[in-house]
C-alpha cells in the first residue's frame, strides 16, 4: 500500500507538469504575425480621414483593433476620449465591442482538473504525514485503532525505589514483581507464577505514579505507559482495538511491564449508567478482561495499574488472575512524611533553624504531593522576601498556606470587627485547649484567610488519624470546641449581638451529631444501630443519597436525640469559658495586638491561670 500510494503521487505530479508545460507552450504568443500599433493621434487621423472602416473596442475599454479600408489590421491604446465614439460615428466607422477571449481547450482541461488534483495531492499529503506518525509500518489510515502506548525498551525514567519515601509497603510488594521479572527462575523453582496485575490504590498525590516509574527504573524491561482515556473514543470499536494492538506489542517484548494509568477512566462497572451506559467503554472493558486472562494467556506481561477510585471499577477486573495484587498506597504516617520531607528538602537551601521533624509532626494527614507543594510554597516565599535560605518562618506560613489558602493583610477590617473575630477564635482555642482527650491547639490566627476572618489550628493525634478510630467523648469534645467561637460572642456581646460568623461551626456540629446517632450507634434511646440505608451513585459509584429505612417515630427521636447532644455541647463550652472569662479576655487582647499567637502562648496563659481541665469532663 505505501508503494502504490508513491505511485499515485509521482503520477499526479508528473500530469500537472505535463498540463503546465502543454497550455504554455500553445498559448506561447506569435511573435511574427503579431499586429503593429498605432499612436492614438494617428489612428484619430486616420478616422477623420476615412481610412478606418470598423474598430473593434476591447471590453475594458483599453485597447481597439483598428480594420483599415484596405484590410490591414492594428491595434490602438485608447485614451479615456468622451468624444470617441462621437468621432467614430461622424465618420461611418462600424464600431464593435470584442467578445471575451476564451481560453483554449488544454486551458479549459486544465482549469477543471485543477481542483482534482489538489485534492489528491493533499490527501496524499496527509495520509503521509499520518504514516510517518505511526513509525511507518501498515496501512495509515487503519492506525486509528492503534494503541498509542509509549514503548521504552530501556526505561530511562530515571526514578528508583531509593527516590520513594514513605510507602515502603508499598515498595516491598513491588520489589518482589522486579525481582520476579529479573530472575524468574528463583520463584518458579518452588511453583510460583508470576503475578499477572498490580493495582495501586490509594488518595491523589500519594505516589502511585512515581511508584510504577520506579518499577520501570528497577526492572530493566520493556515498559509500556498509558492512560486510561486512551482506550476511549466516541466511535464504537476503536478502544477495543487499541487494547488488542497494545498487547500484541506488548507480547512481542515480553517480559515487560505494561502501565495504566487511572484506570477507572475505562474500568467503570458495566451497564451502571441509565440505558445500560456507554457501550464503547464496555467494549473496551470487556477486551481489556479477555486479554489479562484469556484462552491464550499473557506470560510474561504484567499489568501495573493506578487509581484513586478502587469503587467504580468492575468486580471481574478486581478478582485474582487479573489484579492478583492490590497495593495500598496510603498517606505516610510520621517516619513516611518525615523521609519524603527529606528527599524534597536535597534540591533546597534550608537554614538551620528549619527542623524537618517538626515539620513532620505538623503536618498529619498530608500526601507525598502535598509535603513536595509545602516546600516549593517555602522557597517561593523565600525568593519573595529575597532571602538566600529558607528559614523556618517560611515554612510555616507554606504549612498554613496549604491548609487555609494565602494571608490577605491587605485586607481592611474595623477595630470592631477585629476585636469580634478575637474573642470569636480565642473561645475555640480555650475550648480546645482545656477539653480532655482532645487534640493540641497549634496555632491562633485572625489574619484573614480565604472566606475565614481568622482560623483556629489544631493538631490531629497520628494514633486516630491513622486507625479512624474516634471515640464518643472525643466526639463531644469536638462538637463542644465548634460551639466555642458562637458561645464566646454570646458572652462578651450578648445574644442580640451574635453574628453568622459560626455558620460552618453550626453545620459540623449537626452533622457529627446526627452521625453518632444514626452511623455509630452512640444513642442511649435508638441504641447501637445503624439507620439510613445507603444507594450507591449511578455514575459516580459513591454514596449520594440515603434510602430512609426507618418510621416517622424513629425521626422525630433521632431528632430529639440530636438536639440533646448539641446542647450538652453548647452547655459544656459554655461552662469552660464563663468560668475562665478572664482568660478569655487575655488570649483576645492578645490576638488584637499580635494576630497570631502560638501553642507555647497559649500553654503559658493557662499555667498562669492554674486551670484544672479535669474539672471539665
């Protein structure tokens, strides 16, 4: 097909030379029969003598062909004369006006061809373009359905389990399948088979990724890279054919490793959309099953796939013999935050005073990607102030950056309404700090921060975060610290006074409320049942709505019950700050004059006071 494609084009150039050449050579002018030309001044002589007896006028009004009595014929550029044909007529000269010259037939030939062959010619063009595209092999305008997987026989991703920190799980799990690949025989000797699929799981920004380039990086095998969005395309048929494509490659070069990439983009359950949902999606869902676990087999090809959305994919693509592994990618506890910190901070010029390990224990919860982001903030803020480290200062404010958002000092607030936002984060931060079993207040802030006037940050207990276990007293201690910013504008301003300042305080508290109620069992009249039957989202394959499974009686007392937990909460922050009003006072004054106060600031204040926060069981 490519040489007959060659062909074609090396015909049509030469017709189009040919035709060029033809038409010039025709309409090549006479030299030798070509007409004389006469001076306008002559050829008015020559009518007022009556020497001229027709004049052929040109249709721009020109040129004429001036016919003389005796037949010889000459041509005239005509001046622009309103008495011309005047002239003309007074002397019986037969006046004509010449026909448009036509072209001669080769010029016709050519000018309705012309069209054709600039088709060709750029259909040529392009089918050339999309076969140089393609690596050159097939026919170009089947590569439509071929896999656009990037194949890099030597993998130069440059990224090794040694620049992976944090997830060393993780890194054991995926060590074993490059082992696998790089010395077979050790595990087949005891009959073990290669696993044939490896999924990772876990949140965004955990190091899914950069986890398979670093199998890549180790193996030393083949390896093919892709994203799930690939496969999918709006004409029926052609994902399928690229799985197929992307396997038979992949077979060629076996062993290797074969990378998806947010899988679920094509791994979705089947026929979870209303009318049975897209169909060129199941189709490549259902070539992707047949080739991980087909009639043929894939020895030597393993799958190493990546999402953060393991409850959309389809329960056939989850079993063993397709995924035989599931990894948990999961955000790094203090040691993991404290090592990537650490491979972050190489290509940063930190001053002494920055301690990593604090850094560490700041930041709970944070993913790989967030620790990365937190430093780049620091160096950023650093090149803004123009310094040549970056202390520690700057990496406190890229923590609360990333938390809260950016500091808008630039913002104008009244004395009054600083002093309301004061005493507002300084009830709960007294709250906070004197309710047992609760996590430590970090920081007091009322500097504005995105849509909050000033925030309260606390630091969450590595123990609960990492095993999700929260208890009932930690619970109500939690609903009693949000009601703390409402119940100190109550007590400093008076009910009148208070404002929608703890909207969003008011909405946590309902909602951690009704969950004790009806998802923890922690209600003494309802008892430890769960109420409120979950559907799972058509699409987004997550709990959107809940089924109500429970009489209008049970309603009405978990509505009860709630409002009961609100306010033991509402009186229990109000006891710690009616009794502790003096300090109340003290952390706000302090706030107003310095906005930000810090963990040793608060401790100090409380020493002073000699508050016994067992009183406040």
């Amino acid at each position: 097909m490519n040489k007959r494609l060659r062909n074609i084009g090396i015909y049509v150039l030469v017709v189009i030379t040919v035709i060029f050449i033809g038409t010039s050579v025709i309409d090549r002018p006479n030299t030798e029969n070509a007409t004389k030309t006469l001076r306008y001044s002559d050829f008015i002589e020559a009518v007022q003598d009556k020497e001229v007896s027709r004049v052929l006028i040109s249709p721009d009004n020109g040129t004429a062909q001036v016919v003389e009595n005796d037949g010889s014929r000459s041509e005239v550029n005509l001046a622009p004369d309103k008495d011309l044909l005047k002239i003309l007529t007074d002397n019986d000269v037969d006046i004509a006006v010449q026909p448009t010259r036509l072209s001669s037939p080769w010029q016709q030939a050519f000018s309705s061809l012309l069209f054709p062959i600039i088709l060709i010619g750029a259909l040529f063009f392009l089918f050339r373009r999309a076969q140089s595209g393609s690596g050159g092999g097939g026919n170009p305008a089947m590569n439509f359905g071929k896999s656009k997987a990037r194949l890099q026989m030597e993998p130069s991703t440059k990224v090794t389990f040694a620049d992976v920190a944090g997830v060393e799980g993780s890194k054991l799990e995926l060590s074993e399948v490059v082992d696998f690949l790089k010395s077979p025989d050790r595990f087949t000797a005891v009959g073990a088979k290669i696993p044939k699929g490896v999924l990772l799981v876990g949140p965004p920004g955990t190091g899914k990724t950069l986890l398979a380039k670093a199998v890549a990086g180790e193996a030393g095998v083949p390896f093919f890279s892709i994203s799930g969005s690939e496969f999918v395309e709006m004409f029926v048929g052609v994902g399928a054919s690229r799985v197929r494509d992307l396997f038979e490659q992949a077979k060629k070069n076996a062993p290797c490793i074969v990378f998806i990439d947010e899988i679920d983009a094509v791994g979705r359950q089947r026929g979870a959309g209303l009318g049975g949902g897209n169909d060129e999606r199941e189709q490549t869902l259902n070539q992707l099953l047949t080739e991980m676990d087909g009639f043929e087999g894939n020895s030597g090809i393993i799958i190493v796939a990546a999402t953060n959305r393991p409850d959309v994919l389809d329960s056939a693509l989850m079993r063993p013999g397709r995924f035989d592994r599931q990894v948990t990618v999961d955000r790094p506890d203090y040691a993991g935050r404290l090592q990537i910190l650490n491979v972050h901070a190489k290509d940063k010029t930190l001053s002494k005073d920055v301690d990593l390990d604090k850094v560490a224990k700041r930041t709970p919860g944070f993913t790989g990607a967030d620790l990365a982001n937190l430093l780049n903030e620091a160096a950023i803020l650093a090149a803004r102030r123009e310094l040549d480290k970056v202390s520690n200062d700057e990496v406190g404010d890229a923590i609360e950056r990333v938390m809260a958002g950016p500091e808008k000092k630039d913002r104008v607030i009244s004395e009054r309404k600083k002093e309301l936002v004061a005493y507002h984060e300084a009830g709960h931060a007294i709250v906070g700090a004197l309710m047992p079993d609760y996590d430590p207040v970090a920081k007091v802030s009322i500097i504005p921060r995105g849509q909050a006037g000033g925030l309260t940050f606390f630091t969450p207990s590595e123990e609960r975060l990492e095993s999700g276990l929260y208890s009932r007293s930690y619970l109500q201690n939690q609903m009693a610290v949000a009601l703390g910013g409402r119940v100190a504008e109550e007590i400093v301003y008076g009910e009148e006074e208070v404002t929608t300042g703890a909207s969003n305080d008011l909405q946590q508290v309902a909602n951690v409320a009704r969950q004790m109620i009806t998802k923890f069992g922690m209600s003494e009249k309802i008892g430890p049942v769960a109420l409120g039957r979950s559907q799972g989202g058509m699409f987004l394959g997550r709990d959107i709505a809940s089924e109500r499974d429970f009489s209008e009686d049970t309603a009405a007392t978990i509505d009860v019950e709630v409002s009961e937990l609100v306010d033991v909460a509402y009186k229990r922050a109000t006891k710690v700050l009616t009794e502790n009003r003096g300090m109340l006072d003290e952390m706000a004054q302090m706030l107003i004059e310095r906005e930000t106060i810090d963990t040793e600031d608060i401790q100090d204040l409380i020493n002073r006071s000699e508050v016994k926060v067992a009183n406040y069981l």
